[in-house]
C-alpha cells in the first residue's frame, strides 16, 4: 500500500512544497483595479504602471473565434479576433499576436488571454499565444518583463517547458490565462477523479501503508527477541 501511494504523495508533496516557495519569495497582484477598487484582470486598453504607460491596441482581422460556454449560455456571437499589439511609453515591445475578444458581460474583454501583474517591483505583462481549442499539452504563453529601470524583456512558455519556470507557472494561474489549471511539475492536484481523492488514495492509503509497516517491524522485532530469550 505504501509503494503504490509513494510516487503520488511525492508528486503531491513537491507541488505543495513549490507553491509554497513561489508565494513566499514573491507578491503578485493584477495592476488594473475595477470602479470598486478591486485588482482584477485588465479590462482597459491604456493603464499606467510603476511609472510606465501600458497601451493595448487592436487590429482588426474579419475574423470570429469560436463560441465559448459562456458565449452559449448567454446567446452571444462569437467574438472578434484582433492581433494584440503592446506599446509601453509609446513604443511596441512584443510581436503582435492574435487574441479572441470575449463578448461577455460577464468579466474582462481579454479574460483568458491578456493580464497585466505587478510581481514584486516588476511589471509582468501575461498573454496567452494559443486559442480555446488548442489542448492543454500544446499550449503556449509569453511573459513581456518591465523592472523599475524599464528594461524590457520577453519569455515564452509552453506547458512541455512549465516545469524549468515555477513563477511562471504562477504568474499564467494568477492571470487567468491558463484556461485550464496546471501544476509545476504535474496536474495531480489540479484533477479529482472521485470526491474521495487523494484523502483516501495515495494519503490515506499512504499512511495505512506506513501504520501496518510500523506493525510489521515491531511484531518482527518482538518474535526475533522472544525467539533470542528461547535460545538462551
């Protein structure tokens, strides 16, 4: 029972273990606020940032993503493929990459693909490059990094890669772009095949395999000492 559970528990327990480290070296939080205050995901096309004005631009492409669940539920068209372009002061930083516009009133107009986060003093600007339909192991973002100083960097992830870039990983789940949660390493805390999951398999399962070893060694040990008693 133990040996079946080991490998799940060890994945469980680096996953736990990663979250942990990543939350406790860095402060993330979304740098646009809606008219209440609250950070949320970008919903505007002009914000400024740590000094730093953050411009979206839309160029229309005549095209039409698909219809998402929300799309359906609330009757709406499919929305409008734009590629994104990013200037910051002005100036373009990043190629232009098409998003799916949501027609949504509920949430963002970029939600699940565009976010702008501050991640300790650094402004982190987070776009998905993948549509809705693409599946999970193909996905792809980019991270467009400001410091203070505002030099400009870019980095792009994919879920094969995840696993060299735990902040990312971070970053791509706060931001909402994940479409799809994902873990660091793996999805074993992100899936929950039935309500008993993992409390009775691999933590519970774990643990009577440890209960019963314990029981075994010290039985063993009482017939080794009895049988020592014996002889002598």
């Amino acid at each position: 029972m133990f040996v079946v559970s080991a490998l799940p528990l060890f994945f469980m327990v680096r996953e736990v273990l990663t979250q942990w480290v990543v939350d406790s070296q860095y402060s993330i939080q979304h740098a646009y606020k809606d008219d209440q205050g609250f950070p949320t995901i970008i919903d505007v096309q002009n914000i400024k940032v740590n000094g730093q004005n953050i411009k979206i631009i839309e160029e229309p492409t005549e095209k039409k993503g698909s219809l998402t669940l929300w799309d359906k539920e609330e009757g709406l068209e499919a929305g409008d493929i734009v590629k994104l372009h990013i200037l910051v002061d002005g100036k373009g930083v990043t190629k232009a990459d098409e998003i799916w516009l949501s027609n949504s009133n509920r949430g963002s107009r970029y939600f699940s693909w565009l976010d702008i986060l501050t991640v300790n003093k650094q402004i982190a600007i987070v776009q998905r490059l993948t549509d809705d339909d693409t599946p999970m192991d193909e996905r792809k973002w980019k991270i467009i990094w400001i410091d203070r100083k505002g030099k400009i960097t870019e980095n792009h992830i994919s879920y094969q890669s995840r696993r060299e870039t735990p902040l990312a990983v971070r970053i791509i789940g706060y931001s909402g772009t994940e479409l799809m949660r994902m873990g660091y390493f793996s999805d074993i805390l992100t899936l929950y095949p039935t309500i008993y999951y993992p409390f009775f398999y691999p933590i519970g399962t774990g643990v009577a395999g440890i209960v019963l070893c314990r029981v075994f060694f010290i039985q063993r040990r009482k017939q080794l000492l009895n049988k020592h008693i014996l002889i002598s």
